[in-house]
C-alpha cells in the first residue's frame, strides 16, 4: 500500500475540533496533519499525498468550498466536508465541487472515524494491486475497463484518476448498462442521502466524469448519455 494510505489532513480553524480529531485519529493509527485556514490547507493538499482530508466548510478567507473546487483541478483526493447544523446549502454546495461526505457539527469523533474508514476501504483498500492483477469482477467495454477490487478505471487504455464519488457514479450506471436512472434515483443510491436539495449535485460530477474520460477517450466520454427530461445512462455502442 502507498505511503500516503494513512495520512489525513484536518482543517479546522477551530484548535479544539483540530486537537479532538487528531487524539482519536491517532488512537486509530493515522498520521495527522492539520491546517488552520483554507490557504495553507490547500497548499498542503496540493504539496503532499493524504489518503483522506477532513475539510471544515467555515473557514477564515478561502472556504472549505472554494478549497476544494481548487483541489479537484489537479487531485482526487477523498474529502469528507465538515459543516455546522442546518447548513443545509453548504453540504449541496460541497457535494457539488467533489465532497464525498459529510459529517455536522457537533460531532461524535466516532462517528467521524466510521466515515474516514468507510471511504478508505471504497477507495484504498486494494490500491496494491499490481497493474498485472485481473480483478474478478471487472467490467470491460470497448473503450471502457472498470477493475472493480481494484477501484480502478481505464479509458482508451489509459488509467484516469476519479474521486471516490466519480468512481461510484461511474460503476453504478456501468452494472446497469443501457438502464435509465433518474437524478433522484443516482442521489438516492451513490450518495446515499435524501434530500430536497439541488439536483445539480449529480450534474457537476457527471460533467467532471465526462471531462475525464474525454482526455483520454471521447468514445468512453460518449456513453455517458444525457436522457433529456428523465436522467442518465451508460449507452454501450452497438
């Protein structure tokens, strides 16, 4: 596994938060680094490989949400977003920019670790998979190979990095190839969390999903179909 694979990043401006998160991420073996405000998280972020970053949405200057639109430009870094009670446009906001979860204030620090474990096992557990490992259950398609155990997608040939969240939305429609989901049914499923919020939550990540898959295949970017008025699909060619 990479050297990375237990390192998390706390931003918080918060000393107290910051100190109470790193005691019980420390119980549970992580290296910790923190970051006061959002312009030294993000050059820590950018500067450095983390296995997971725990990003307050509230933050003195840049905020959590401009945090991380800026780090999804280059990293797919998982991020959980920590945001106050009844912030309900912050946690759309920040699933919209590449979050991956969140956790509200006030917390349970367990709570937190379940989170940061459950995102860590989708996508790291079998990261040391060597590239000559055929996963079990992989789905292939003409310009498309999704390695399922190893959380690991190629387009065109080409390995490209998703967030966790790019990965499930990607393998979600893919196990259902052809199949019409609506953006209540891809909230509901991937995100697992109702809410009457903006659906442009699935919008932004199925655009950043194209964006990907286009660098280096059109075609496989081209499956991803728009289904006007209803929702999304992954069109295989005939």
């Amino acid at each position: 596994m990479s050297e990375h694979s237990n390192r998390i990043l706390i931003v918080d401006d918060e000393e107290r938060i910051r100190r109470l998160l790193r005691m019980y991420l420390e119980k549970e073996g992580y290296e910790i680094d923190e970051a006061e405000d959002g312009e030294i998280a993000l050059q820590k972020a950018t500067a450095s490989d983390y296995s997971i970053i725990l990003l307050d949405v509230m933050l003195p200057g840049m905020d959590g949400i401009e945090v991380c639109t800026r780090l999804r430009q280059t990293k797919a870094t998982p991020v959980i977003m920590l945001t106050a009670k009844g912030e309900e446009v912050n946690r759309v906001q920040g699933f919209e920019v590449g979050a991956d979860d969140y956790v509200v204030k006030p917390f349970s620090p367990r709570e937190v670790i379940y989170r940061v474990k459950a995102i860590l096992r989708r996508s790291s557990e079998t990261a040391f998979l060597t590239k000559e490992a055929v996963p079990s259950n992989s789905i292939v398609f003409p310009n498309l190979i999704i390695e399922h155990d190893a959380h690991r997608v190629s387009a065109g040939g080409i390995e490209i990095s998703l967030t966790p969240k790019e990965y499930e939305l990607l393998h979600y429609l893919a196990v259902s190839p052809d199949k019409v989901f609506s953006r209540e049914e891809l909230l509901k499923d991937v995100w697992n969390y109702e809410f009457f919020g903006d659906l442009r939550t699935v919008d932004t990540h199925v655009k950043r999903l194209r964006e990907k898959l286009n660098k280096v295949s059109p075609e496989a970017a081209a499956m991803i179909t728009t289904v006007w008025g209803v929702g999304y699909k992954l069109e295989v060619p005939k």
